[in-house]
C-alpha cells in the first residue's frame, strides 16, 4: 500500500535528495504540493527543536502523517556554529554564497578545519512524533568548489571523499550524506511500523 506523507518543506533540493533516497512504497508532497502556503518559523537554537516545530504545525493543521527535517553545518572551530543557524548565518534574507563567505571568512588562519553536517527528521504518525537523526563528518575546504547541491556543499569534503559535496552528483553524496542517513532510519521506521 502506497503511503502519502507531507513533507514540510518548500526547499525544492532537499524534497529531491529525500525522494531519491525513500523507496516506491512512499509518496512525498512538499506543503506546496500540498496546497499549504506557510512559511513555518525556525525560532529555536537546536536542529531538534525546530525539527519538531515543523512537522507539529502542519500536523495539526492537517491532520495527516508528516514529516519535517532541519539540518545545520556544525563546525568545531565556531563552537559548533552556525548550526541551527545555517540557512539565516549571514543574514535573514538566507543568502548560500553570503553563508559560505561568512564562514571562510571566519575560519581565515584557523587550522581545525572540521565540521559535520547533522540531519534530525521529525515524524509525525498517528499523533505521535518520532525523531531520526543522521550525520557526516568532514572538513571545511580553503576554496569554493562545485555547482552541485545547495547551502554549504561547494566547501564541506566529508571524511573518506577528496572530493566537495558540489562537486558529486547525487548518487555520490548519498554515499555520505547525513540526510541519506536519516532518511533510512525513516524509512525502516515506516516499514516495521506498517510491517
């Protein structure tokens, strides 16, 4: 049986890189495809906090399984900032090239040069939230490199790659990706539940 889940989000790339990663069993709908027209707040400090913040809005909008998922860039270096921060780090308006500049500015002369990128998915089912998290690990390049992906990809290497997230394609940041990580923990999750 084909299941429906509202993924509450309007961020084109990350409704991609889930659907590449859920199997036929599930049929995503961004809010836009689910005819919801809002924009819900991230006011909290934490990926979880905001995670739940999402995917309880539209649940009691709609009453109907969601989900939602924030993802921050934690770098060792800025005390694990932007994190919750990422989208907004330079500025309200959430420019990526003035985020990616913001941090290579602030790294200049700084040797640690680690980072991880931390995926939490909040689960709306039957009333009930469950949480997913995924992470990957890797290093903040010196340069820009890549058009693919979105955000911060063009400088984040993860651990085992020389490669920057923008310069793979899917499949290959999927070998990495935190999102990926937390995705599978979702869908196994599904299945045993509806199993």
């Amino acid at each position: 049986m084909m299941q429906t889940l509202i993924f509450a989000t309007n961020n084109k790339n990350k409704v991609e890189e889930i659907r590449a990663v859920l199997e036929a069993d599930f049929e995503i709908k961004s809010l836009q495809e689910a005819g919801i027209a809002i924009d819900i707040p991230e006011p909290y400090d934490t990926l979880e906090e905001n995670a739940t913040e999402k995917s309880t809005t539209i649940y009691q909008l709609t009453k109907q399984d969601c989900f939602s998922e924030d993802t921050g860039l934690e770098v060792t270096a800025l005390n694990g900032a932007p994190g919750a921060k990422s989208a907004r780090y330079a500025g309200e308006e959430g420019d990526s090239k003035k985020n990616i500049d913001k941090i290579l500015s602030s790294l200049l002369g700084i040797e640690n040069r680690a980072a991880q990128f931390k995926t939490v998915i909040s689960l709306m089912l039957d009333g009930k939230e469950y949480q997913f998290k995924g992470i990957c690990k890797g290093t903040i390049a010196h340069e820009i490199k890549g058009s693919n992906g979105f955000g911060y990809d063009p400088i984040f290497i993860p651990e085992g790659s020389n490669l920057h997230f923008g310069e793979m394609t899917l499949d290959e940041k999927n070998k990495y990706s935190h999102r990926k990580k937390a995705t599978s923990l979702l869908v196994n999750f599904l299945k045993e539940y509806h199993g």
